[in-house]
DNA sequence: AATTATTAAGAAAGCGCTTTCTTAAATGTG
DNA sequence: CACATTTAAGAAAGCGCTTTCTTAATAATT
C-alpha cells in the first residue's frame, strides 16, 4: 500500500498538501490538485483510515452493537441502519453482544476504542447507568428499543402497550369474550408492556382476568406448542388466543393443527412482530407490525443529526399497526 | 479516556513497561507488572486499538463482507463467523456490499483501511482478478460460495450440483416421472449448478427434459407463484415440482393452495436451502439443506489457521443433505 | 511606494500506541 | 576480582495520517 509520503513525492508537492486535496478542505492551487489527483491515481493509493482516525479522533464509522445477529428482526434493523449511514457516506462497524454484560461490555469498549464517532445500541445486559456514562464520555449513543431516564432523546422505542391493547381489542370487537394469553418471558420489559395492553383491552371490555387462561412462555417457538398444550388440558374454554410474539403464534398453530382443530374456526390466534414468517403461517397470521425497520432507520438518523450536523425530524416512539390476515375469525 | 502515559506516571513505569504488560510479551517485574495493573483498573484505561493498530500493523479483527444483511441465510453465516473468531478473541467488523460492483470495492478497501487482518468474503460482483490482488497484497482472504482458480484451498462452497442431483433423484425414487422445474437466476453459477444436477438426474433415470416444464425465476417468493401459475396453463401434465430454493418453493406452494390443489397428494413440492421457513410451511417441505452455518464456521477456522496459526481441519467442499419432510408424497 | 491584510503551501508536531535500540543492573565464569 | 553474558527496564523512533504553526508570495489599502 503506498502512503501519502509517496503521493507526495511522486506529486512534488509536500504531505500537508495531499492531505488538502484529500480532505478538499483550504483551497489547494488547480494545478498542484491535479498533480495530486494524478499521483494518487497512478499509484492507486488509499487513504490508511486507521492513520486517518488516529490523527484526527475521527473516524467516519459508527459502532453498531446487538444482542442477536441470528433472527429476521436484527437483520432487518441493521439493513435499515447501515443503508442509513451508507447513504450519508458513513461505515458501520457491526458487532455482537449476546445479552451478555460482559460481552456488551466488550462490545462497547472495542468500538470506542476504534474511534467510532458514534453507537447505536440494541443492548440488554447494560444497565442505565453504563450507557449514561458511555454518553457522558463524548461517545454520542442512540438507543432502540430501550428507555434509559436521563437521555430519552436518544431512545427509540415501541409502544408496545399500545400494540397488545390493540391486538385484544381487535379480537374482542370479533365477539370473542374467552381469551387466553401465551406471554413472553418477563425478565423483557417489552413482554411486560405488551401483557400490560392484554390486560387494559381486558378490563376495557369489562371481561375478567382468568390465570388459568394464562401460559408464562419465553418467546420461543415450542413455548407456543408447550402453551397451548397446557392450555387446552382441563378442557378449559377459550375461543382466541393471544401470542407474545409470532414465533410462539407460529409453534401454536402447528400445535393446534396436530390436535386436529380447524383454523381460525376452532381458534383464532394473534401474534406480535408481523414477522416475515407471519404471511408463511397457514393460515396466515393476524398479528401486529413492529417497525423495527424504520426504527433502525430512525436510530441512524439520530446519529447523524447529533454527529454530523444532519437535521432529520426525530420521532421516538413508534406505534405498533395491525395486520390483519387469516388467523382470527369472527364469533356470531 | 486515559492514555497509556497517564498509566505510566501513575504506575511510575515508562509506557514501555506499561505496553509490556499489556501485551503479556517480554517478563516484567512482578511488582511491577502489579503496580502497572492496580494503576490501569484505577483509571480504567482501556487500550485505543486504533492507535494500536497503526502501530503494530495487526488489529486482531477480520472484516467481513457480505452481499446482503436481510435474510436468514446471511444472518445465520455471520453469526457462524462472528462466534467462531470471537471464540479466538477475534473481533468482526462486519459490511454489506449489495451485491454491487462499486460497494462491494469499497466495502474491501474500508476493510483493508481498517488494517483487517483477514478479509472473509461473500461477493458476487468483485471479479476473480480483483480478489486474487488483494489477497497477494498481503490480505489473507477467505471466500464463500465461491470458487476462484489459484486460491482454491481458501474457498469454502457448497456441491450444488449434487444437491439438485439428490432432490430430484428422490422425486424419481417416489415414482414421479412428470417433474417440473422452476429455476434459480441463470447470472447465478448455484443456480445453474442446482439445475445440472437435477438434469443428470433425469438423464440418469432415462428421463426425457421437457422445456415445457421449466420455468426460469429469480429466487424470489413470487417467482414461484407465476412460474407455478405459469406451468399449470395449458393443462401440461407434472406430479412434481422442484424449486432451486426454498421462497420459490414457498410462493408454489401458496398458489397451488389458491388454486385449490392438495399438497402433496395432486403435486409433490421440493424445495432448496433449507430455510428456516422451510418447516414453517404447510404440508412442511421437503428441502436439501445448505450448511452455510458450518461454511461461515469453516472459513472463519481457514483464517484462524492462516493468519493466527491455529491448525483447524479444513474442509472446502460441502455436501447438502435431503432433509424430508411432508410436501413429497410417493406415486403409487 | 510603503505598509498591512490575505492567501497558499511547506515544516513540524502530535494522535496513542509498539518495538527496536540502549543502558544499567544482575549473574556467571575463570 | 576482572571480564563476559544475560536480563529488565527506559529512551526514542516510527506507524500514516491531520492540523497547527510558519513563512513566502500576492493582493489590497493608504
């Protein structure tokens, strides 16, 4: 790799001006320009970006770290935000934490520590006041799906009270009265909101809240099959039922497919996330829409209002949308 | 953030000292080394890799280029590759090229910028000459799903041609004789490799190739719709079908349920990839699984061995497997 | 024409580390 | 005890850039 020495010399010109017309800042004579283009075209040079970030503590990239890289849900995020910062000519630089402290932790560190200008975080490990340090310390941090006091500009989140008031409601106003409920696990503060939706659609509607009607799963698919299972044990009655997230919809509906019932007739069942899976389902999943896209999109417009003097509306909490496709059907 | 001196001063060492133990190289004092790590956890100094990096020439990172970031498919390579070299403390620095010439350029270039000690691949548009450049220039490469003449031992791929050979052997072996064809992208070399395969199969059975049968698609979900819709017209007769992935199969699959077909009794369906979707789907479908979990693995173990003189077994070639599900049903 | 204000380009310092070179102390040898 | 050999720690150079500080040349002002 040629370094900006060898541009120089091959231009005739001294360092300070290559990195001019490099960084097209103070106005650098045409021709001397010229000179430099061509050098830097002959030898085929590349700025050393390392160099670059040492030198000026700036680095043009900003650190993304997630608890997961496995699932539709932060792919989908990550596209929204590297596509984000791609187009305002920003790198990303992708890392994984695991849900773990120790390994968010490191997460943190090593992006800092590679001068990112700034972090979009999707992190559960941290506690609030990790991340209101990290801010403090001149590394500006935007945050999905997560609320921390103190910086709530910088968070972007779900309303996902709204979303399981919604999804309730919508079965409700289907006639159905006998609902039961698959939640997620509640050591997740957005399982906790959506309950909490279930609940205030419940009591709304002047229908009573039967913990025999409610099944504590963990948002994994085969909580829908152990759920449901249990649930229709004692032949307890219920004529809808709601999931936590499509995943647990989805081992629910195959559960009720092997126990023979006849979908949506026999059951309607609701899901959350309108995950790319949820059209896939047979029948296909009424479930509600989490724009994790265009929070993602929106977290990375964060960034670049903060960091790099964009000016982007910001809008912080996103609603949850119905999508109602084949799984709930109407009680006479 | 503290620096490496202020460390040095507190300590009462020289930074030598300091990057000494650091780096666990060259004995220090142990009352030293003891002073050193006391003043390090009192200002939680946190070494800067970028300056590290500039100065070593190694950054104990591999960048890692991907054509997309949206799908199942990608998602399940990285997290193969982001755990395997975390596990070596490694880290990824992970970027999307979208399958474009210029990003994909680019995307190389902020990696080897970045002082990346290895570069792990999946690109299309890049072109053999260009890869073979990088990695003499220094920059071990690894590549998946691609093979490229002269770096054959760093290229991890799959034997596509066998899998296509293997699904439709499996249709023959259920009695089906009439077996229609909906193909993957022509630009693609899986794509055509998938279709070779299921010909050699045919030709092997002493079955004839009907153009009539064949549909060329695009791997998209809707692709199996019309191709499907396509193949029914005219009443042309088939009992199977075989898609070169899994959404096509996906998209066949909803519309011979629109057109009122019962799968698999009126049409055996298989499908490519193995998808996650793939037992999501109703009949669940029988599909050749594509272990892109263990080829990001593998070429995560490659770069391991080449750079950080692990000796991991390396293999290059890998088989799919049929994985047999419902949407096959055997000709009487 | 003499002075000041502006501009363009070079020189050099510095970003925070690693690593080679040097020096001083400790150890071994005859 | 004089000398050679090994070892541990400090001094300083350098990684490839950016950016401040200088200086020289040009333009503007009186």
């Amino acid at each position: 790799m040629a370094t900006i020495y060898e541009v120089a010399k091959l231009a005739g010109v001294s360092v300070s001006t290559v990195s001019r017309v490099l960084n097209g800042r103070s106005t650098v004579n045409q021709q001397l320009k010229a000179k430099v283009d061509n050098a830097i075209s002959l030898l085929s040079y590349s700025p050393n970006s390392v160099a670059r970030s040492l030198a000026s503590s700036r680095s043009n990239s900003v650190g993304i770290l997630v608890s997961e890289i496995n699932s539709h849900f932060f792919c989908n995020m990550l596209t929204a935000v590297e596509l984000t910062l791609r187009q305002a000519n920003k790198h990303s630089i992708i890392t994984v934490g695991h849900n773990d402290l120790e390994q968010e932790q490191e997460g943190v560190d090593f992006l800092i520590g590679r001068n990112c200008d700034a972090l979009i975080l999707h992190v559960e490990a941290l506690t609030d006041d990790m991340l209101r340090k990290v801010n403090r310390d001149n590394t500006p941090i935007a945050l999905i799906n997560r609320v921390v006091p103190g910086m709530e500009e910088a968070c972007i989140s779900l309303d996902n009270e709204l979303g399981g008031y919604l999804g309730t409601r919508h079965l409700i106003e289907s006639g159905h009265t006998k609902i039961a409920y698959i939640a997620g696990p509640t050591s997740k503060v957005d399982a906790n909101q959506r309950l909490a939706g279930h609940k205030r659609a419940l009591k709304e509607a002047g229908l009573k809240i039967d913990q025999n009607l409610f099944y504590q799963g963990n948002y994994l698919e085969s909580d829908g099959v152990d759920g449901l299972t249990e649930l229709l044990k004692d032949n307890k009655e219920f004529t809808a039922l709601v999931c936590a997230n499509d995943w647990m919809a989805s081992g629910a509906i195959t559960c009720a497919r092997d126990m023979g019932l006849d979908l949506p007739k026999d059951l309607s069942i609701i899901g959350y996330d309108n995950d790319l899976l949820a059209h896939l389902l047979y029948p296909q999943l009424t479930t509600l829409h989490n724009p994790i896209y265009d929070m993602g999109e929106m977290a990375a417009k964060y960034i670049l209002n903060t960091v790099y003097k964009e000016s982007n509306p910001i809008k912080n909490l996103f609603g949850p949308e119905l999508i109602t496709r084949n799984s709930v059907s109407p009680l006479p």
